[in-house]
C-alpha cells in the first residue's frame, strides 16, 4: 500500500509539474497537425479530435490561438454556440503568440466573432472579464515602464528622416545610439527584476514590445548575451516564438545578412525558389513557429 501511494504521489507531482511547464516548442510542433487539418484539408472534425488528445497531453495548458482554432473548427461546423464558449474560454488564458492570429491566411476567425449573436458575444464578454484577473501582479508597472520604454525609443529616432540634412542626419543617429543604450540597460533592468515581460503578464503583451525589441537587435552584445536567454524564454512560454524570429532575423538584416526566417523581411527584395519557401517553412517549424505563417512574414 506505501509502495502504491508514493507511486500515485510520484505521477501527482509529475503531472503537476508538468501542466505548469513544458517545451513551448515541442507544443507548437504538435498542434501543426491541427492547423494543418483544419486550415488546409478542412477536416474540422479530425482536428478537433487532435486537439481534444493534445488537450489531454498539455494538462489543459493550452495557448489562446489553439481554442481560438478550435472555436473556428466549430463554427465552421454550424456549431455557433459551441464556437462561442470556446472564444471564451481562449481569454482564460495568458499563454499566447499573437502572430497566429494574424499571419494565416486561411484562419478567418474575426469574422467569425462578429457573426456572434448577442447571447454568444456575452459568453465571450465573460471571458475576457475572466483574463483580466489572470492579469500579473506587475502588470500596472509593467505596463508603465514598457510604455515609457517604447517613447523613449522614439526619441530621436522619430525625427530621422531621409530629407534632413546630412550632418543633422548623422547627429540624430548618433544621439539615437547614446540614447538605446540607455533604454537597453533599462529594459536590462526591467528582464532581471521581472523576467521577459510576455504573455505571462496579460494576453498579447509581448506586442507592445516589438518595435523597441527590433531596435535592440542591432546591437551585437545585446544579441550575443540575450539569445541563449530569449531562446529558453521562448521554450518556457514567456516570449513568443515569432516574436523571437524576428528579432533574430533584424539582426541579420542589420549586418547584411540573409534573414532566412523570412520574418524581417523586404517583400519588394524577396525572390524565392519554391526550395527556398520550403527551407524556410523548415527552419520555422523547429522554432516553434507554423508553417503556415505568411512568407514573408506581414509585419
């Protein structure tokens, strides 16, 4: 009997564990076949039956965008009502990478939202009352200090254009440099005392990050040191994936290097081969990324 209980203590606490963390990358790798279900063969039914399964792997702990599909699985079924409580129930939860909902073409899901009738949109009214007590603690502070890192970010740059004078241009620029020093060391600050400031703080958050975050990739020591960092960020569920490719791939444009995610990317410079969109889709599933994103990605 002490042999049995220790077992079930033993898979209790693993089990624990595991719904409070797991490989964000390997989590994303296995709702591709969802997606790909559902978006490209149109078997609403099997990736629901997929999904359910994963649900039951990922202990519940699923991301916004995958109940998101999985309501958009259901209205395409008739299923409105269904469709709305799985609407809701995506705001219950922080987990998220907002480029899914944006960067596949095929996942209508706003006009799916609108359709809603008045009960329905309650139910989702419901679920984003619910998010908002998922809210960190930090939130108000977080959300102070990253709004007035991103005006800060502005600072200079704002003023560059191609019309001014040359010498002024080089002014602004060097200004602006002095100046992200300054911010980088400031959201330095912001990391250690908080941790990547993501999804964990409120849903989408990281968006209010991404302007500021691609101006810091130009920097070499700041890329050198926070990758490692970021890439662990991205496998815990605190930092997108996509957000972290384009980061990566702006630090490859910066030094005149092929942005092979083609997440940072001039669309009016970009010719490739039907091998080249292949290696890319590739490269993007590994890092947790669908590859059913645009390419190039549509910022």
């Amino acid at each position: 009997m002490k042999k049995i209980f220790s077992t079930f203590c033993s898979i209790f606490i693993v089990g624990q564990l595991f719904s409070q963390s797991y490989d964000h990358v390997l989590y994303k790798q296995d709702f591709e076949t969802v997606y790909s279900l559902a978006i490209d063969s149109l078997k609403y039914k099997d990736a629901i039956k997929v999904w359910n399964e994963l649900e039951n792997k990922y202990n519940s702990e699923l991301h916004t965008e995958e109940h998101i599909l999985k309501a958009y699985c259901y209205d395409q079924l008739g299923k409105k009502d269904k469709a709305a409580k799985c609407v809701r129930e995506a705001w219950h939860h922080q987990l998220c990478d907002p480029a899914y909902l944006k960067q596949i073409d095929k996942f209508k899901w706003e006009p799916m939202v609108e359709s809603f009738s008045p009960k329905q949109m309650k139910w989702v009214e419901q679920g984003y009352d619910a998010g908002r007590l998922l809210y960190s603690k930090d939130y108000d502070s977080l959300s102070y200090l990253v709004e007035q890192l991103g005006n800060s970010d502005q600072r200079y740059r704002s003023f560059i254009t191609e019309n001014d004078k040359q010498l002024d241009l080089d002014s602004l620029r060097k200004l602006s440099v002095e100046w992200d020093s300054l911010d980088i060391l400031e959201f330095l600050r912001i990391y250690d005392k908080y941790g990547f400031p993501g999804e964990k703080v409120s849903v989408i958050f990281s968006q209010r990050l991404l302007v500021f975050m691609l101006h810091f990739a130009d920097y070499e020591w700041f890329y050198t040191k926070m990758y490692p960092l970021f890439e662990a960020d991205v496998k815990a569920g605190r930092m997108p994936a996509s957000l972290f490719l384009m980061w990566i791939d702006r630090h490859s444009a910066s030094n005149k290097q092929k942005a092979e995610y083609a997440m940072y990317q001039n669309p009016h410079d970009f010719n490739p081969t039907p091998e080249d969109i292949e290696v890319i889709k590739r490269k993007r599933f590994e890092m947790g990324v669908s590859k059913l994103f645009r390419i190039p990605f549509d910022l």
